[in-house]
C-alpha cells in the first residue's frame, strides 16, 4: 500500500518495518554488494569532484586509481548516475577500518572537516530508495537479505525505518515532509489500535 505524503508516494513498509543498522553484523555490506554503485545525482557529482583531492586521503589506492581512471561516476543501465566500482564491486569511495567494516571515505573526510559533502543522499537514506516517475517520485522500503540484522536489530529496539532515517528524510526532503510522516504514523497507529 502506498500514501501520499506532500507530493511523494510513500510505502506503508517505511511506517510497518523496523529497521536499525547493525554494523558489528552486516560490516557495511551495502557498500561493497549490488548491481551497481550508489545513485548520485547532478549537484553530488559536481561536489564531489570539487572536493576529490581533499577526500583522497580516506580512500583506497585502488579507489583513487578508479576514479581517476574513470571519473567519480559512470552511467549505469537505466542510464542514471551512479558511483564509480573498484572491479565492479565496492564502491571506489570505501574504506575498511581494522575490523574489515566498510567505511565511507566522503563521510571520513566530512567527519574530519574536510569537506561540506556527508556523502550521496541516497546512502543516507537506505533502506530508503526513490524512484523518480514522470509527475512525482516514490519512496520505497528495499529490502535486502544483507540487511537481515539491521531488521532483527530494529525489531527487538522497536525502531521503525521513518524515525531510524529522520535525518536524511529532513536531508532530502525537509522538516514539514518528515513531520507530516509523523503526523500519518499517529493515525496508522490509531487505526491499527480500534
């Protein structure tokens, strides 16, 4: 099912299933899996390429050797941007701490105060993806067996995926869009508790 929230449709999962990442578990495996890199968009493209050099400093050898190679983004089969892959794998922007974690190198240098760029939206918000269709986009919950913990995780906190990504929901979409899915979550839970 889906409900409209300001000129967005959004899946009933956001409000249903619970969801909290459990890094120790899953050790950042969305960042290293998949059939492509992370969707990126225009402006994170232009940001990124303007803050390379002071990003270089967190990432792997072989990611710097990637983009320099080919570029921080490459288009992929529904010819959308998306980040550039180390061997068509990881993202060329991750980094491994010592306990093999997958770590986003944009998100270190940003941590570090070297760049205004967190990283793309669209890995702020996963599981969180948005599809764009002609008149509006949709917001739907992408459910993915590596993300196994982080929903035994948010179930057993009792988080449910909107609140777990408030900040990139506010991020992406801004304050009255994610108070409004407050707004929507009260009444789903009224009409669930009749």
């Amino acid at each position: 099912m889906l409900i409209e929230v300001k000129d967005k449709v959004v899946s009933l999962d956001l409000f249903e299933k619970r969801f909290v990442c459990d890094l120790n578990a899953c050790k950042g495996a969305c960042c290293v899996e998949g059939d492509s890199g992370a969707p990126i968009t225009l402006d994170e493209i232009d940001l990124l390429e303007n803050d390379l050099e002071a990003i270089k400093p967190f990432m792997r050898p072989e990611g710097i050797e990637a983009v320099e190679e080919t570029g921080v983004f490459y288009l992929d089969i529904e010819n959308e941007p998306v980040t550039t892959l180390i061997n068509e794998k990881e993202c060329a922007f991750v980094s491994f701490d010592e306990s093999g974690t997958a770590k986003c190198a944009i998100e270190q240098a940003h941590k570090a105060g070297k760049t205004s760029f967190k990283k793309p939206v669209s890995c702020h918000l996963y599981p969180i993806r948005v599809q764009k269709y002609h008149s509006f986009q949709a917001l739907n919950y992408n459910e993915w067996n590596i993300c196994k913990p982080a929903c035994e995780c948010g179930t057993k906190l009792d988080v449910k995926v909107y609140r777990f990504l408030k900040e990139p929901i506010i991020r992406a979409f801004g304050e009255e869009f994610y108070a409004e899915m407050e707004i929507i979550n009260s009444e789903l839970e009224k009409k669930n508790s009749e």
